[in-house]
C-alpha cells in the first residue's frame, strides 16, 4: 500500500505546484480566461487551466512507474504490471493525448461540440482497439450477462457518457474534482480489496486521485483556477478506464456517479424535448436547479460529496444483488429532486399568476 500512497504524493505535489504557476502565467497573458457566461455562477474570470496540470501530474506519474520498473525493478515505486496491462496502458495513453488536444484547444478557443465529440469517440475506439473490453456484467440476481460482440460498442458508451458527465457538473467550485476524487478513492480502495486484488488498476486510481487533490485548493471557495473540458473530461474518462481496464467495476462506479449520471440523462432527454443538440449549454442541470431552490454553492457540493461517498462506501460492502437495490435507490433520490423542483415552478408559476392578477386588478 506505501507504494500507492508514494505515487498519489507524488501526483498530489505535482498539480499542487503546477497548478498555480498555470494558473498566473494564464492571468498574465489572458489566456485561457473565457469571459462570463449566461450559464456560469461565478462573477470574476477565471482561467480555464487547471485540467492541464492534472493531466501533466498523472502523466509524470506514469512515466515515473515506468521507469522504476525499467530501472529499479527492486524498489517500492516499481510495482509490476501484470499480463497485457502494459499494452492496454498504451492505449489509455494515446487516447488521452487525443482527448486532451481537442480540449485544449477547447477550453483557448471554444471548439464546435461536434469536433469535442468525435475526439471523445475516437479516444474511447483507440482504448478498445488496444483491448480494453467489457465483457458483460454480474446478474444480481445470478450468473452473468454477456455482450458479446456489443461489449466494444457499450465500452464506447460507457466512456463517452462518464467524461460528459463530469463535464456537465463542473458547474459549482470544487464539485467535478471533488466527486471525481471519492469515485477514485472508491475504486483504488476496491481494486486494493483481496477478493479484487487488482495492484495496476489500483495504481491508476492511486496516481488519479493525487492528482486531482493537488487540484483541488485552488478550485473551492473563491477559485484560482477551473478544471475546464481539459480537466473534466479526463477525469471522467480516467473512472470509466479505471472501472473496466482490470476487471468490471462499472456497478461501483456508476453507484458513486449515480446522480451526475441520472442528471446528464435527464439534461440531453430534455434537450432533445425541447428540440436542442444534446450537447447545447444551458442552466438545466442538477446543481442549477438546487441553486434555483435556495440552496448555496457549498451546501449543493456537501450533498453531491455525501451521496457519493455514501453510495460509494455501500457498493464496497455489498455483492451484486446490494448494488441493484442502491441503483434503485439512487433513482429515489433522483425522483425526489425532481419533485421537489417540479412542485417548485409550480407554486413559482401560481404566485407569479396571482402577482399578475393583482396588479392587473389593482390597475383597472
């Protein structure tokens, strides 16, 4: 375990430190600081540059395991790579140059969400092509459900849908990294368990986790910096990579995910109602429509942190059929923000009518 701790310090002090340097050498030549949208609830520009200094820390701190295995085979950091996973990790490695390019260049200079989509396809096809797989999953109520031939096209889905995500809640200081970082947690601490006993997933995990925790000071409260496409959609797709690449843990993943997953699913099935690209911008997320009910910035990112660490905590201590009933569980819970926001516009409504009402009365 020392060795996994050894590389999340390592990928911790290196976004810790990287992270403010981008951040001031953005400032100072006003890059990477996109002007005020309608849809953002902060007032003060920001730049947009945080993601680059994760995904720098969790590449450094995969050469480093590298080179400890090519150079020190015999010391803590070089903790072996079985099988194919070395072959896999080239993969995940070049479809994360991909994914980070195109949002680079996206979050300088805002690209259409059609070229931001194809990079995401794109990069999830090379993962497959490098024989990332799912292969089916655990019937909770026994045996197992076998894709076959679709396991490469869910695989797809499954990364697309994850980093997109985690893309659309970064909309409040610190809750895609925060969240991200409890969904890492979760997953290194499962691939650590001895039933799993997966030790390059968990270094994945490990090297994740501290890398976006580096991040992380400088994004709650008053932030110095945000994650911007570059950062969320990397962490989004670094936990779907996480969940597959070793052993299907897309059950735990999406437990701890379940309300920004859920959320994204409503947000495009209304997008589409309404006759909008699925990938158009608007304030119809979750934690805009809990700011709308009253709640504050911090209290909507406590309650996305305690769900999914909650969530999180009951899918490591439970089988298959525990993991079924907390999935429907997280759909409660969904049902029930959306309740209480429907019975809100509709009281909002009937108040703004009577207001009307009076006025109109009032005037004649």
């Amino acid at each position: 375990m020392a060795s996994y701790y050894l590389y999340a310090a390592i990928a911790f002090l290196i976004s810790f430190l990287l992270t403010p340097l981008l951040a001031r050498w953005a400032r100072a030549r006003s890059l990477f600081v996109p002007t005020i949208r309608q849809r953002d609830i902060h007032s003060t520009p920001v730049p947009r540059i945080g993601g680059l200094a994760i995904v720098a820390a969790f590449l450094i701190g995969i050469v480093v395991w590298n080179l400890a295995l090519l150079y020190a085979p015999g010391s803590a950091l070089a903790v072996p790579m079985l099988g194919d996973f070395g072959h896999k990790l080239q993969g995940v490695l070049i479809a994360i140059v991909i994914l980070s390019a195109v949002n680079i260049v996206d979050d300088y200079r805002e690209v259409r969400w059609q070229i931001r989509l194809a990079a995401q396809v794109l990069a999830a096809v090379v993962v497959a092509g490098f024989g990332v797989s799912i292969l089916g999953f655990s019937n909770p109520f026994g045996g197992q459900i076998l894709l076959g031939s679709l396991g490469s096209v869910f695989l797809v889905l499954w990364i697309v849908s994850l980093a997109n995500a985690i893309n659309w809640l970064d909309g409040v200081n610190g809750l895609a990294g925060g969240v991200s970082a409890i969904a890492l947690a979760i997953l290194f601490f499962l691939s650590t368990s001895p039933i799993v006993a997966e030790t390059e997933n968990a270094m994945l995990a490990a090297i994740g986790f501290g890398a976006v925790m580096g991040f992380l000071p400088y994004n709650v409260v008053r932030a110095k910096a945000f994650l911007g496409d570059t950062g969320s959609m990397f962490l989004g797709f670094l936990i779907a990579i996480v969940a597959v690449i070793s052993g299907g843990k897309i059950a735990t993943a999406f437990l701890v995910l379940a309300i920004p997953l859920l959320d994204a699913l409503l947000v495009v099935i209304n997008r589409l109602r309404s006759r909008r690209s699925p990938f158009s911008p608007d304030r119809g997320h979750l934690h805009h429509r809990l700011m709308e009910l009253g709640m504050r910035p911090w209290q909507i990112v406590g309650l996305f942190y305690l769900i999914s660490l909650l969530f999180g905590l009951f899918a490591l201590n439970t089988q298959s059929i525990g993991k079924f009933s907390a999935v429907l569980g997280t759909v409660a819970v969904m049902g029930f923000f959306v309740a209480w926001y429907a019975l809100y516009r509709r009281r909002s409504a009937a108040i703004a009518a009577q207001t009307a009402t009076i006025k109109k009365n009032g005037k004649q």
